[in-house]
C-alpha cells in the first residue's frame, strides 16, 4: 500500500479546500437557527453568535495544527492511534463509521423534501430524489478530487451568493426598535441560546480526511481553515442579524426564513428557500462522502478494515470501493426507511452525540502529541468542552458509549499498547 500506484493524488488546493470546510459546517439548521437562537434569547442571540464562533477557534487551532503537521486521511481517527495507540484508533474509527451513514440519509431527505416542494411532489417522491442525490456526491467524488472540490467551490459560492443578497435585500427592513430590550429574557437565555447554536459549527474535522490530498498541506490547510472560518461566521452573524432586526422571528421560526425572503421576492420567497434548502442539504452531504471514503481507505489501510476498501482507482486514484460501498449502503437505508416508513430525522441525534465523543477524543490527542504549548492548550480547551455538549446529549449519547464499551473489551489489549 506504499507503492507510488497507491497513493491519493495531492490535487487540493486552499481554495477549494476552504469549499469542502464551509460545505461540511454550513447545514439545513442555517434556514432555522438564526431564528430560533432569537425566539429563546431575543437580540442578546446576537452575542450567541458570536460567542460561539470564539468557543470554535480553540477546536479549528488544534485541528489546523493537526492535520497540517501530520497528513492522514484518517483524520481524527489516525491522530488518536498516534496519541493513544491502536485501540483508541480504531474505536475513534468506528465511531465515525457508525455516525456517517446514519446521519446522511436524514440530511439527503431534508433536502428531498426542499427541492420537491418546487414541484409539488409527493413525500414518496422524496426518497428518489435523495437517492439521487446521494448517487450524484458518491459520482462527482468517484471521478477523483480536483472535480470533487470545483463542484464544492461553485455550490458554496452559490449558496454564500444567494445568503448575501437576502442579507443586502433586508437590510432595509431592519428596525432599532427590533433591538429592545436586548435581553429580554435575561442573558441566562443567551447562555441557553449557545447549545442550540453548537451544532452549527461542527464539520471542521472532515478537512483532515481530505490532508494527504492537500498539495502543500503545512501552508494549506490552516489557509482553508482560516478563510472557511471568518466566512461562516460572516454568513451566520449577518443572517442573524437581519433576522433579528427585521423582527421575522416573533412570526414563527419555521417560517422566518420565509418572511425573510418575502420581504424581498415576495410570494416567490417559498420557492427560494427550496432551492437554498436542497443546495445547502446537498453540500455537507458531498462533503462527507468524500471524507467517509478517505476513513475508509486509511483504516483498511492500518489493517483495521477489509484491504478491498484500500484499493485505488486506476485512473481517477480516488478509493472507488468505498465510494460504491458507501453509496449502496445509503440506497439500502433510504429503501428501508420508504418500505418500512421509518422516520430518520430523530436518527440525527446519534451522530450528533457520536461526534461530540469523536471530537472529545481527537481534541485530547492533539493536546498529547502537538509541539506546541498553544496547540496542547488549544486541545484540551476544545476536549474538554466536547464532553461537556457530549454530557448533555441525553439517550443519544448511550450508542457511542456502547461502541465504546465494545471496543474496550474487544481491544483491550489494544488499548494498554500507549506509544
């Protein structure tokens, strides 16, 4: 597997790096968020915002330094076998594993479900258009990086171009009356406000997946970090903004975006937020394949996977085995949920709680093997907060803990084998 034939093309660069990062953190709760941050807090969700994107920096430093120092398609999983041996590796592996097909469905089928409502399709319809979809991020990645990332690059452009007129298009409807009282349920709500917000800043870590195709990782990817960063936070406090100052919010947060729209589009505003809400949906879910297929590819790799997975492709060198595994898999779960009318949207919490452990992990394997006294401060800082969220997920939090659990008795001795 060391072989020049066997090795990922270094085609990324840090523009299109910075695409597939703001497509992994940008999500369908964009369309939702900003307004119910509002409804909980008022105008004091700004500070929500904010203080968010501060309490993300510590996490985006540890995994900048990471993935640029040590270049692994394995990402998180390759830092906690660097950190903590075999075991953890493996497990932080797996965990990631379990996450990623569960949650892609869900996301597939909300944005199904947005881009149906252009045309008036049934719900039955919903689960051909995300099989679709799913099909077309597995091909575009199954094609190789370079294309993978300018089909990233233009969808992110178009969905920041599409959030920038309907920030510009608002303003004027923005009214300091909307901004008083600041806090009217007191700043404890702002505090409350956070935890909702959490989840939208998730996604950074899917960069290291794609590290060893960066062409000049060291300079690169902290460059793909930085400008993914200051846009998504550019993106979420101006949205919020307008979403605040226009007072939409008091109407309803379902229908916030809606009314944001209107003021601008008028009754084409529903069609608008469709066509946002499928693109946005369709972007961490390209952004996932391509760095599921990667976990894949460095696991069977390490031995910890079939060696079928590791295969490069001929031409294209992309591990083309995980993108059909990947995508059958998705096809499987999508035909199970119309067969059997299963609801895949409270599924979302498992992820949500298996990635929380996942980035507790990574973060104290940072703080254990980085050079740096900033880079160790940075990676305890961010691990410690991930449990905290991670205490809070309530039921959900019981799947990753049982694989847990698994993997300690299974691996033991994998686990006492510290380098």
């Amino acid at each position: 597997m060391n072989d020049e034939q066997n090795r990922l093309r270094k085609e990324i660069t840090w523009l299109q790096g910075t695409a597939m990062t703001i497509g992994a953190v940008i999500g369908a709760g964009i369309l939702v968020l900003p307004a119910l941050a509002a409804e909980a807090a008022g105008p004091a969700s700004l500070v929500s915002w904010v203080l968010m994107g501060l309490f993300a920096l510590p996490m985006l430093a540890a995994i900048a330094q990471m993935s640029s120092r040590f270049p692994n398609s394995g990402g998180i999983a390759a830092y906690a076998q660097q950190a903590f041996g075999p075991g953890v590796g493996r497990l932080a592996g797996f965990l990631i594993f379990t996450a990623v097909p569960i949650g892609v469905p869900p996301v597939a089928l909300i944005g199904a479900n947005y881009f149906n409502s252009l045309f008036g399709w049934g719900p039955d319809a919903a689960y051909i258009t995300a099989a679709v979809m799913a099909l077309l991020a597995a091909a575009l990645n199954y094609r190789g990086v370079e294309l993978s990332g300018r089909t990233q690059l233009f969808v992110v452009g178009v969905i920041v171009a599409i959030l920038a007129f309907v920030v510009c298009s608002s303003l004027g409807e923005v009214r300091a009356e909307n901004f008083t009282p600041f806090a009217p349920h007191g700043f404890s709500a702002a505090a409350h406000a956070m935890s909702l917000l959490f989840f939208a800043f998730l996604g950074w870590e899917m960069i290291g997946h794609l590290a060893e195709e960066f062409k000049e990782p060291r300079r690169d990817i902290p460059r793909s970090l930085g400008a993914a960063f200051a846009a998504v936070n550019a993106v979420y406090i101006a949205l919020a903004f307008v979403v605040v100052g226009s007072g939409v919010y008091k109407y309803g947060a379902n229908t916030a975006m809606i009314s944001l729209i209107r003021l601008r589009w008028g009754d084409a505003a529903a069609a608008v937020v469709a066509l946002l809400g499928a693109v946005i949906c369709y972007c961490p879910l390209h952004t996932y394949t391509a760095g599921f297929s990667r976990l894949l590819y460095a696991q069977a790799r390490e031995g910890f996977f079939p060696q079928w997975f590791g295969a490069l492709h001929p031409v294209y060198k992309t591990p083309h085995h995980a993108f059909i595994f990947f995508a059958s898999l998705n096809l499987a779960l999508l035909f199970l949920s119309w067969a059997l009318s299963w609801d895949l949207k409270p599924l979302m919490g498992i992820p949500s709680a298996t990635f929380l452990l996942v980035y507790a992990i990574g973060m104290f394997a940072a703080f254990r093997v980085l050079p740096t006294r900033g880079g160790r401060a940075c990676g305890l800082l961010s691990g410690a907060l991930s449990l905290c969220v991670f205490a809070c997920s309530g039921r959900y939090m019981l799947v990753p803990l049982a694989v847990a659990l698994y993997f300690v008795l299974k691996y033991r001795r994998e686990f006492v084998r510290v380098r």
